[in-house]
C-alpha cells in the first residue's frame, strides 16, 4: 500500500522528511520505501536497509526550484505470500 503527504515548499528552500521506519518479517526485496517529488525537484528516496524487526531512519531532502506542493510517499510494499508488516512513524518535515 501506499500513503501519500502533501508538502507546501517555497522555491529556493531545501525540505529535509525524516521518518522511522520498520517491518516484521525477512521479505528483502518488500522493505519500506520513502520518496519525495513535484515539478521544481528531482525525485529522492530512500529504503529501509536495517533488516526486519529493526527502526531504521529514511531521509529525503530536494530544494524545489519554484513554489509548489511536494509530495512525500510512504510505500508499503508486500507480495502476495509474505504477509508483512510495515510501519512508519515519527515523520519530520523541516524547512
């Protein structure tokens, strides 16, 4: 599954989104995901690299290069067999 935030940005201004993750069970190729996009950005993300049952940090930061909603994505990725869990929480935004 996936969430999606939506995040007013001023041109010139660098955004930096934090936010712990976690998920339960060995499913490697299924970790969560973070991305951040808009019009004035190149598209950022990051992955959980910490292994299952572990908090990990994701951080993405863009400096959008016109006013304009980002959009940050929390992707939740499972197959149909692994039945896994993911969390996210403790999301930070700074500007």
């Amino acid at each position: 599954g996936e969430s999606v935030i939506n995040i007013p940005c001023k041109a010139g201004e660098e955004v930096t989104v934090e936010v712990a993750v976690r998920y339960d069970n060995m499913m490697i190729a299924n970790v969560p995901t973070i991305s951040m996009e808009g019009k004035g950005i190149n598209t950022q993300s990051d992955s959980h690299t910490g292994g299952a049952n572990v908090w990990d940090t994701l951080l993405v930061s863009a400096t959008p290069t016109i006013d304009e909603v980002l959009i940050l994505r929390l992707q939740a990725k499972s197959g149909v067999a692994s039945h896994c869990n993911h969390y996210f929480s403790d999301i930070k935004v700074s500007a």
